[in-house]
C-alpha cells in the first residue's frame, strides 16, 4: 500500500512529528498553567474534561520514544518547544529546568542520527498571557519574540530547521472566531486581531533568529481542500471564501505581502489600525513552507447569516475516526498551488499527514492497515507532484504516537505507535513496521 520509497529522490526526507502540550505531561517539570488548561477544565470544551496534565509521559520517556523514531528508519524529528515551560507567565523568568529538557532532547536527537526540526510554539500559550488578551494583544508579538530569543539562544546551535507557529489558522481562527479551540471565542473582531498578531508573531521570530545566525527557517500552515456542494456560481464563490479564510489567509501575507480580498470583505474593518504597515514584517522570506494536510470540506452558500455566509459538511467519500473525509488529491492540489502561484522557488514540505482511526490492541499487536492505506495514498500525491516538478522535499507522518488530541481528549488515535494511557506502554502498530521495513530497504538501497 506504500509506493516504493526508494524511487523518492535521494534527498527526500522522512520523518514523523509531535506536539508538546500533547505527549510531554504539562503538569510536571515546573511548566507553567496554559489557556488550554483553562478551556479544558471549562464544562463542555474537551471530551471529558480531559487535559494534557500527564498526555504520553514524555518529559520522563523521551529517550524511549527518540529510539522509537530512529528504530523506524526516519530522518527527521519535528518536535515543538512550550512556551508555558520554558517561560511559565510567558514573559521574563525563565524555567532553567524546562530549557534543560529540550537541551536534553535536541542533543538525544544527534546522538541518534535525528535531524531535530523544531516547532517554537503549538499552541500552549501561558494563561498568563491570556490574562492580558493573548493573540488579540497588540504587544504579543514582543514577547513570542523574546521568548524565541531565550529558546533559539540556547537550542539553536543544533536544530536542522525551526518554524516558529504551527498552523496559524488553528492559533487565530479555530479559536477565535469559531471557537472550537482554546481560548473559545466567537468573535469576528477578536479573530481578526488574533490573525494579525500571529503573522506579525511569525515575522518577528524569523527576524530574531536570523540576528541569531540562525538558518533553514520556515512557515508552517494546515490546508483544507474545498469543494462547492454544487455547479452554481453561490456555491463557488462560498468555497473560495472558505479557500480564503483557511488556505489563503496567511499564505497570501507571508508569501506575498496581502491580505486575500476575500478576507479583507469580512476582516478589514476589525484589523488593528495601521495593519498595512506590518506586512514588511510579516513577509520574511522563509528557506521552505511547510503543509499540514488531512481533508475535504463541502461547502454550501449560507446568505442568510453573515459573512462568510456558508456552511461546511462532510460528502460521501470514506472518512476517519474522526469523520474527516480522506481525500488524497487536495494535497496534490495544494503542492502544486504553493508551487505555481506562490513560493516558486520555495522548497516544500508534508510537515504534517496522518490519520486518526479507532484502532485497539488484540493479541499483543494493533492492525491497522487504514492509516498505512492513507500514507500510501498522500505519498502517491508527493510523487506525482515530484514528478511534475514540485521541489517537495520531504514527508512528516503524524503522529509518532497516540497523544492528547486537543477538544477531542484521548479517544482518537493519529499514531504510529499505540499508547495505553493507564501504563505510558508504547507498542509499535503495523503501519509503524510497514514504514519501517520500507525505509530500511530504501537505505539499502542508497548504500
């Protein structure tokens, strides 16, 4: 169900990805309180209540799960740091302890052939910082500034890439505007500013890790494929207004400088006064770009409420645990947009594909040919788009593990390997030794 991975070009990278809040056990090594604590104690957010206080017991098992990486054959560990860890009220103190523990890590990564590709921020903001607004604060990007200087200052000797914000669109508008996210809001003025301030965020950290000396940095954005729910021109100009607030909506700033003009419809009147002239910071050239990629959408016209004014559902095609549609050629589509319309000259990355399945353990073993059929079918999507001459780079399957899986708690399972949440045991699935027979023989082969 994999195509040939030795057929990819010798330079293609593999790797698997994690989140910090979601593996790590926040309440342990002195990290401090998070808005996602705050939103997952607040009655009907998460699956029961649940929060990533203990997640997968990493802080303690890291180099039980390093090995776990480098026994599957990949390249690449794209890992993320905490904020709440390693600055627990977001500004001046610093938590020498949590510093210590990705200085551990990074180093546990080279020692075992690992190419450590870092991720500065996945969401764990300190509740301190939400005390005073959080992403709708105008100073927030001061201090994701300082605390990239305090990180990178120590890290940044020995990591092979850093992005400094996963998914931009999660951080601003899965929060803010549709509230699905911590901190829970569902305010268009609020959600506009939070947008705004994450870009400006993401500029500000290149600026200070290229003062750092620092190189190979990138952006990292998740991507949903629209589709119209029919032929009318109200249901494709309501699919390219959702393309716009999900796809467009932060590639357009950091790539070229604006604003879609369907965003700017809705969102203008909201952005913080004098927003124009941030966008020198916000577009800084990025060495790559990183795509998160998983689904479809089928998007109807919705005239009757306000902009955007559509309504989003699930079509026929065969779904995941957590009934998103699988559907492979979005990512092909995407490659090649980023590629044509974008970032010509910009090396691309699959920062993120996987897929969450209700899968258990029987007789000492988890099967689980579904996730190995979805691998299979994205990376069919990189190869064509390889051969087409998209310079993608590399692929991240997530997760390496089952972990915390934010508003949905612990029930969905993105993992390569199974965790048993009462014992912290992991226990490699059948996709995990599918990929890993698959890359030993590509390295055969290259040998």
């Amino acid at each position: 169900m994999l195509p040939n991975l030795a057929a990819f070009p010798p330079d293609f990278l593999f790797g698997t990805a994690t989140s910090s809040y979601q593996i790590e056990g926040h309440a342990a090594g002195g990290a401090g309180r998070t808005h996602w604590d705050d939103f997952a104690e607040t009655p009907g957010n998460v699956t029961r209540a649940e929060t990533g206080a203990r997640a997968c017991d990493h802080l303690n098992r890291w180099e039980e799960d390093l090995d776990l990486v480098a026994a599957a054959g990949f390249d690449v560990y794209r890992f993320s740091t905490s904020w709440a860890r390693i600055m627990p009220e977001g500004r001046g103190k610093v938590n020498a302890e949590g510093l210590d523990f990705y200085d551990r890590l990074v180093d546990g990564m080279l020692e075992r052939g690992l190419k450590p590709a870092a991720t500065l921020y996945h969401w764990e903001l300190p509740s301190a910082l939400a005390d005073l607004g959080g992403w709708r604060n105008p100073d927030i990007p001061n201090w994701f500034a300082e605390f990239t200087e305090v990180t990178m200052s120590r890290l940044g000797d020995r990591v092979w890439s850093t992005a400094p914000i996963n998914e931009p669109w999660c951080v601003a508008w899965l929060s803010h505007f549709l509230g699905h996210h911590a901190p829970g809001l569902r305010d268009i003025r609020a959600a506009a500013r939070a947008v705004h301030h994450v870009l400006l965020a993401q500029g500000r950290s290149l600026d200070v890790m290229r003062n750092l000396g620092l190189q190979n940095l990138g952006a990292v954005c998740n991507f949903e494929y629209a589709q119209p729910s029919d032929d009318s021109a109200a249901a494709a100009q309501a699919a390219a207004r959702y393309d716009a607030t999900y796809n467009r909506m932060f590639l357009g700033p950091l790539t070229q400088g604006a604003y879609p003009a369907e965003v700017l419809e809705g969102l203008e009147q909201h952005l913080p006064k004098g927003w124009e002239a941030d966008m020198k910071t916000i577009q800084q050239p990025t060495d790559w770009i990183g795509i998160n990629y998983y689904t479809r959408k089928i998007i109807h016209p919705d005239p009757n409420t306000p902009w955007p004014a559509l309504r989003e559902t699930h079509g026929p095609l065969p779904a995941t645990q957590l009934g998103w549609e699988i559907y492979p050629e979005g990512l092909g589509h995407f490659l090649t947009m980023i590629h044509e319309d974008y970032a010509p000259d910009t090396p691309i990355y699959v920062t993120e594909n996987g897929m969450a399945w209700d899968d258990h353990l029987a007789n000492g073993t988890v099967h689980d040919p579904e996730r190995l059929a979805y691998i299979g079918s994205h990376l069919a999507q990189v190869e064509t788009a390889i051969a087409k001459g998209v310079p993608v780079k590399g692929y991240f399957v997530w997760s390496l593990m089952d972990n915390y899986e934010w508003a949905f708690g612990y029930a969905p399972r993105f993992g390569l390997v199974h965790v048993d949440f009462d014992t912290m045991d992991r226990l490699p699935k059948s996709s995990y030794k599918a990929l890993q027979q698959a890359l030993t023989e590509r390295r055969a082969k290259a040998t």
